[in-house]
C-alpha cells in the first residue's frame, strides 16, 4: 500500500482490495472513536487493543510507513528514467483490479450501472482537473493530509494524485526523503484526523449499499486509467518547490504515435510484459488469500 501511495495515479486502498484486507482495515479503523474510553474501562488496554485489531494496524502501518521512506527515492528515480514500464505495471494493476472487484457484485441493476458511471465521471473530472499551488504552511499540510489520506483508502483515486492537484505531492515527498520531522508530524496528524472521520463514511455505506458502491469504486478505477497510460506526451511543464522541472498537462498516445511524436522508444514489448506480471502478481495474491 505504502509503495503504491507514492505514486501519483494508483491507490494504496486498490492494493488493500487486492489482497483481501480492505473490510478488516475499514472495520479496525472504525473501531478508533470516543466509544473506546467505554471499552477501555471495562476490559483495560489489553482488550481495547484486541478490539481495535491493534495487531493488525500496527502491522499494516508500519509496512506502509516503512514503503514510504525506503521506496520514495526508488520510485521517484523509476518515474523519471523509466517511465514507461512503471506506468504499464500499475496500468495492469488497476486493470485486473476491475475485474476482481467486479466479481464481488452480486447483481447488475439500473442503479449499480449509475453509480459506475458517475464513479468514472468523478475520476476523470478530478484527472482533468488543473493543478493548484498551496504554500506548504502549517494549516495547508494538515488539510492536505486529512485529504490526501481519504483518497489513498479509497480504490481507484490516488492520494499522491490529490496531492498532486493541491501542489503538495513534491513537498510531502521532499520531506520524506529529507526527513523532514516537524513536516511529516503536520501531516500524519491531518491524516489520522481525516482517516478516522472518512473510515465510519465508508464502512456504513459498504454494510448498506455494498454492491452500488462496489460499481462507483470501479467507476473511480476506470475514471483513473487515462492518468495512468503509459504513453504520454508532455505539453507543458512546471517547476516545482524543489527547483526541478516536472510535466504539468499531459495528452495520451498510441504507442506507434509515441515514438513519431517523441522520438523515444515506446517500448511495448516491455511494457506488455510489466503489464501481464500486474495482472499474474495480483492472481497469485488473491490466489494466497483464498488458501488462507
């Protein structure tokens, strides 16, 4: 989840879909509220802890904080020198994890094809979306945190992608690579606040409407997929608060235009090949779920 995260275009919660441990993580989170004093007085913190799934989250979050800092540099390094393979392997990510999804439907009514469409609807307005410029104050971090973190537990909307459109995708990625303390404290507390109000949101409308918002969660995955081709050309560029030079609006290519257009090599025998170990990499998780 944690490497998935950092990059801008693939959710951490597809990931957690994947491999069968979104309802736990939903159900564990929405354990965490004022409800817990009540727990905590009656079976101790022992009990309080096994209520919440503590185990469980301490393990997750920690895999995903520990992805975050050791994966941060290598994937920014993979975004820029090999673009191409890394988009195509997250392309065929989402793309199988349409299907896995979309098997967990039991019916196919009027609604849940309205709550797919307005699902697509949604993610490709956010895509098309021009980016804004937030200065990274005290108050900015928090909220982008407290934003960024619902979309990350969300399959098919990127948080590092909503951090991206706010202008604080290369801040909070500078301060992970920097370690930058004070920065990462701002941003983890608007997470824990954003991720402990959306999580009750999400787990009620799971329990009450599970298929139609199984169909708008395939929609947010398929409203995503032009974001994540791999073959793109760059229109504009910007720079960013670290002085670098970053493409700003991007237009989609066939591969065969790519290499016209680019002069670069599309690569596609590659990028077929990263696309097919996706979709065989998250067969053989949801194979490894089943048998436990």
């Amino acid at each position: 989840m944690g490497a998935a995260d950092v990059v801008p275009g693939v959710s951490g919660g597809t990931i957690a879909f994947i491999t069968g441990i979104y309802d736990t993580l939903l159900e564990s989170i929405r354990r965490v509220n004022p409800s817990l004093i009540q727990v905590i007085r009656e079976r101790g913190l022992k009990g309080a802890f096994e209520h919440i799934n503590g185990l469980f989250l301490l393990s997750l979050f920690a895999g995903i904080f520990t992805s975050l800092l050791t994966l941060a540099k290598l994937l920014s390094w993979l975004l820029v020198t090999h673009p191409v393979p890394l988009w195509s392997f997250f392309f065929g990510l989402i793309l199988v994890s349409v299907w896995h999804i979309m098997r967990q439907v039991h019916s196919f009514s009027l609604s849940r094809w309205l709550s797919l469409a307005l699902g697509v609807a949604l993610a490709y307005a956010i895509t098309v979306l021009n980016p804004l410029h937030l200065e990274p104050t005290a108050i900015n971090i928090m909220l982008s945190g407290a934003i960024a973190i619902c979309a990350m537990i969300l399959p098919g909307i990127s948080g590092s992608f909503i951090l991206l459109l706010i202008g604080m995708y290369s801040p909070v990625l500078g301060a992970l690579k920097g370690l930058d303390i004070g920065f990462l404290i701002l941003f983890m507390g608007g997470c824990l606040c954003g991720l402990l109000s959306f999580s009750h949101l999400l787990s009620w409308l799971l329990k009450r409407f599970r298929d139609v918002t199984f169909m708008f969660l395939v929609g947010l995955m398929v409203g995503t997929l032009p974001k994540i081709w791999p073959w793109k050309q760059t229109l504009t560029w910007r720079v960013n608060s670290s002085g670098e030079q970053v493409p700003l609006l991007q237009h989609n290519l066939l591969p065969h235009n790519f290499e016209l257009i680019t002069g670069a090599s599309s690569q596609l025998v590659v990028a077929i090949v990263m696309m097919l170990l996706a979709i065989g990499l998250v067969l053989a998780l949801e194979k490894f779920a089943e048998d436990k």
